[in-house]
C-alpha cells in the first residue's frame, strides 16, 4: 500500500469592506495594520480612492471585529 501525501485543503473568505475618512497613505497603513492584527487575516488591501478594504482571512471574520478593528484606527466601517 502506498503512502498517500496528506494534502489539506485551506478555503479562504474574502470579504470587501467600505471604510470612510480616508485621505492618505497613512490612513491606509493604519487600517490596515489594525485588520491585520486580527486572527486569521492573511490579506488586507486597501483602495484609497473608493474607501474598499478588501480582507482576505483563513475564515469569515466577525464584521464586529473588522468595524471595531477600522474604528481602533480612527475610522469608519460604512458598509
């Protein structure tokens, strides 16, 4: 009987964020530096010009925690 290589599949949840007040490089970087701290994200990308963060995460995270994430930052989860 051969060994068969254990191959674990891992699903990703990406979910798509409106985050308002941002105006800079350093709102971006404070959003997501804030996301990021949270468990299970492996991805944070941020549009500054539509206000899109777009988080991509081992799981679906609990939108509670991404708002109160993006409000630690100083900003504002608007949908």
């Amino acid at each position: 009987m051969l060994d068969e290589p254990l191959i674990k599949e891992t699903t990703m949840a990406t979910t798509t964020y409106t985050v308002s007040g941002m105006t800079c490089g350093h709102c971006v970087n404070a959003v997501t530096s804030e996301i990021q701290q949270l468990e299970g994200v492996r991805d944070v990308q941020v549009d500054l010009a539509s206000g899109a963060v777009t988080v991509t995460s081992e799981a679906p995270l609990d939108d509670a925690a991404v708002a109160a994430a993006v409000d630690e930052a100083g900003y504002q989860v608007v949908s």
